[in-house]
C-alpha cells in the first residue's frame, strides 16, 4: 500500500523526506513553498540536489505537490488570472526539478460568475500550463471539492468537461478527496454510497484516471459543503467507511495521503496507525 500524509516544509524541503520516513510512509505529499503566498524566491540548487538525493536513498515515491491556495485558473479577475497560470508554470518547471511526479489542484472558484464561464477558464488555462510545461513528466491531479461558495469540481462532472476540453490529456489526472465528496453528498459512508460515487466517476472522468487518495474523514454532515476533515475512524465517514474505501478493489492501486487534522504530536502517527489496521493483507 502506498501510504503517507502531508508533510510540513518548514525549513529546508529535503527535511520533509525523513519527517515522512519517520513516520513509516513511503508515499508524501507537500507544498514546495507558502501555501498562503506567491512566490517570493525559487529553491536553490543545493536544497534540490539534496531533496533529490535523500528521496533516493528513503525510497518515497510518488511525491505529491500541491499547490498554493491562492492560484485560481478558474478566476474572472483577469490580472489573478494571468498570476495563476504563470506560477503554476513555474511551480511545475520547479516540481520537474525535484523530480516530484505530481502537482495536486484545486479547480478553482468562479468567483459568483457562472459554473460554466468557470470551467472554460480553467480549461483554458490548462490548456496554455499544458503547452509551456510540454517538456516535463509532472502530472496534473485535479482534487474534488466540497463545493463551498463558488468552487468547482464538486461533482466529476467538472472534471470530464475540463479534461475533455484539453488538447493534451496524457498528464492530466484524478485526486479524490473522500472528506470533500462525503460534504459534497456523496454518502460513501455506506456501501452503496461508495459504488455509486465510484460508478459515477467511471462513467464521467474515469475511475482509471485516480492516482490520488486523499484520505480524509469528515467533521460535517453529509451534503454540508462545510469543508472540515477529521481524524480517520472518527467523523461521519466512520471507521467502517474508511475501511471499504481503503480495501476498495478499484482504488488500491492508487496512492493514500492523509490531510487529517494535526492537533497533537502524534496525530499523524495515530492516523497512519487506523489506516494499516484497516488494510486488509
């Protein structure tokens, strides 16, 4: 099973490596610079050869980047835009020299304008960060959301019409975030639940195209579209929900990060330690 978490990045990037290994993942996520901030100064070229040299040698592979909250391909704003699409070239060009296999995304908020006007801008912005990023192996996972305000992609019917609106579709694939479709309605806390969100997938984007597992529980209700994740076993997905998507035919060949809460020390411990007691040999 590859399984990790989302890994801090505070101080250098190459230290996220052994917080991973401590932890026994031999899968992470991170973000590659402030998620709350545009980009003030590019990796250096030590910190990149030495994140590249310890992946090695810990053996974590894939690695996940995702990217910052405030890049919106989907935004009417035309100047936010415009800064989306070029940091987001620059964060892959960046991720290409890590040698990190995927960049995670949010589909972005259209801002009170239209689902529809939301989606051409981001295809189209996709598009154009497909075209200049031509060059490198890095691959575009589009993240579900619980559809909070105006976001996209809380039903993948988003992102079949994104992806079937891209001129170059083979890097371009699925992360799904079990918290944020349990909030979006997607009652996957039950066995039919869980086949028909799965089914639907298949039937839209592709259920072949998931790479990613944000494995995640859920604080709301379901259909809240309050997007709150919590503790593995302990929201309203629930330790039997978890336990049918982790063991799920379908999705074990895809990777497993937990973006559970870390309120304490040893959370990420205690959240791995659920999801291998789940996993069934």
């Amino acid at each position: 099973m590859k399984l990790g978490v989302h890994i801090s990045g505070g101080g250098r990037i190459y230290e996220a490596l052994e917080r991973a290994q401590e932890l026994g993942c031999n899968t992470m996520q991170i973000f590659s610079r402030s998620p709350q901030r545009w980009r003030e100064r590019s990796l250096s070229p030590e910190d990149i050869e030495e994140f590249r040299a310890r992946r090695a040698a810990t053996r974590i592979n894939p690695v996940f980047i995702h990217i910052p909250y405030l890049i919106n391909l989907a935004s009417p704003d035309r100047r936010l835009y415009r800064a989306s699409i070029n940091a987001y070239i620059e964060d892959i060009l960046e991720a290409q020299k890590l040698r990190a296999d995927y960049i995670v995304t949010h589909m972005g908020s259209h801002k009170k304008t239209s689902e529809n006007a939301g989606l051409g801008r981001l295809s189209e912005a996709l598009n154009i960060i497909l075209e200049k990023t031509g060059n490198t192996d890095v691959g575009i996972l589009l993240e579900n959301t619980a559809g909070s305000g105006s976001w996209l992609g809380y039903k993948f019917e988003h992102q079949q019409r994104i992806i079937s609106g891209l001129k170059n579709k083979k890097r371009v694939g699925l992360c799904l975030d079990t918290a944020h479709a349990y909030l979006a309605g997607y009652d996957i806390a039950t066995g039919q639940g869980l086949e028909a969100m799965l089914d639907e997938i298949d039937k839209t984007a592709g259920l072949d195209l998931v790479k990613l597992i944000h494995l995640n529980d859920a604080k709301d209700k379901l259909g809240s579209r309050h997007d709150r994740h919590e503790h593995i076993g302990k929201g309203r997905i629930g330790l039997a929900g978890m336990k049918r998507i982790i063991n799920h035919p379908k999705l074990r060949d895809a990777a497993f990060i937990l973006e559970t809460p870390k309120d304490s020390e040893k959370a990420d411990a205690m959240n791995l330690n659920t999801v291998r007691k789940l996993r069934k040999k």
